[in-house]
C-alpha cells in the first residue's frame, strides 16, 4: 500500500478501495454471520487483528488474523481466540428464544501493548448489561 492509497492530494485520508479486509466465513459457524469492530496493533513488523465475529447462535466471540502490510490478510485461525463464559455474557434459553438477533457475547476488543504483554478489554454484551 503507498501513500496514495491513504491520502488525497489535501492530505484528508480517504477509504480504503478493497474494503472490507476481513469477511463472514460461512463455513465457520461462529462467524458466519458477520465480522467486525477490530483492534489492531503491531508485534515486529506483523499487525495483528482481533475482531468480533457473530455466527449461527448469534453470539459475539473474537476471532485473530494477521497481515504484514495492513491490507492483505496473510494467516485467519479457523477458530475463536475467545469466547463468552461469564454468566452476564451468555442469555439463559429464554432470552435466547425471545431475541431474533444478538444474544449476547464480547465485543470491541481494543488491545495496547505495553512492554511484553498485551492488554485487552472488551464490552460484555447481554440483557444484564444493557
């Protein structure tokens, strides 16, 4: 990617023209759906991307992928690198019946480094944290 791809002759950043770099797997049931709302950050010289994915049970888990040049995916992991275990971050059967589309789950994942460990947060999403 060069400099044009960025930015326009008065120096505003525009989007990017292959958007988007990451999509549903449809072969993976817990992404399925849809993928989005990315962290990134950069360990030598490879960025890493966690990103929130929604599959089959229309639940949030966090997917990982990794690009050198910030555009092409190089490596995806076939599967989630973490899901929704607490009990705020799971519907009860009820309200999985009840809702038609998000359930419940983990979502935005922005992560910083600092030193030699990576932090990440994230929003835990449910009927109890609404």
């Amino acid at each position: 990617m060069n400099n044009s791809e960025i930015w326009d002759n008065d120096g505003i950043q525009i989007r990017f023209m292959r958007n988007p770099i990451l999509e549903a797997i449809v072969d993976h049931k817990w992404e399925s759906k849809r993928v989005y709302n990315c962290a990134a950050f950069r360990l030598e010289n490879i960025i890493y991307l966690i990103y929130r994915a929604f599959g089959d049970d229309n639940i949030s888990r966090l997917g990982l992928a990794w690009t050198k040049n910030g555009t092409d995916i190089d490596v995806r992991l076939p599967f989630h690198v973490f899901e929704p275990k607490e009990i705020y971050e799971i519907p009860s059967k009820a309200d999985s019946m009840e809702r038609t589309r998000e359930k419940g789950g983990c979502e935005d994942p922005p992560c910083t480094v600092i030193g030699s460990k990576i932090f990440m947060v994230y929003t835990a999403y449910s009927k109890f944290c609404q």
